[in-house]
C-alpha cells in the first residue's frame, strides 16, 4: 500500500506532483486526467480471501475537480 498523505509537499513523481488537496484539505498525489485534477491520499492491491484482488484506494473528489480556468487578467 502507498501512503502520499506523509509525503513531503511539492514532491514530483513520475505521475504527479505531492501537494495539499484542494478538495479536503490533506496531502495527497495531485494529477491530472482528461482535464480534470485527482488527488490520491493512499493506494494498494492487497488479496482477498477468494484468491481475487482487493483494490484499496483513497482519492478527492470521486469524479474529479475541473481544471481551474486560468486568470483571464495574467494574460
């Protein structure tokens, strides 16, 4: 399991950057998709006592923040 929420702010990884979350107000992995903004606090695959995967995940908001328009006045 991946835990973001200890991170160091403004950390870059490979898929994003640490960052506090807009949304909630925790640290989190911030990264945008499809012109929206994620935040991931913590993740992990762990198996089921099936034999399946159980996927764990902690992410702001569940569908995603729109991008924040830029400030039409810094243009």
């Amino acid at each position: 399991m991946t835990d973001y929420t200890n991170r160091i702010v403004g950390t870059k990884l490979n898929t994003g950057k640490i960052d506090i979350c807009t949304y909630c107000g925790r640290v989190g992995l911030v990264k945008s998709i499809n012109g929206k903004i994620f935040v991931t606090h913590f993740e992990g695959i762990t198996p089921s006592e099936e034999g399946d995967a159980q996927i764990w995940d902690d992410e702001c908001p569940k569908k995603g923040i729109p991008l924040k328009p830029s400030n039409p006045e810094s243009h």
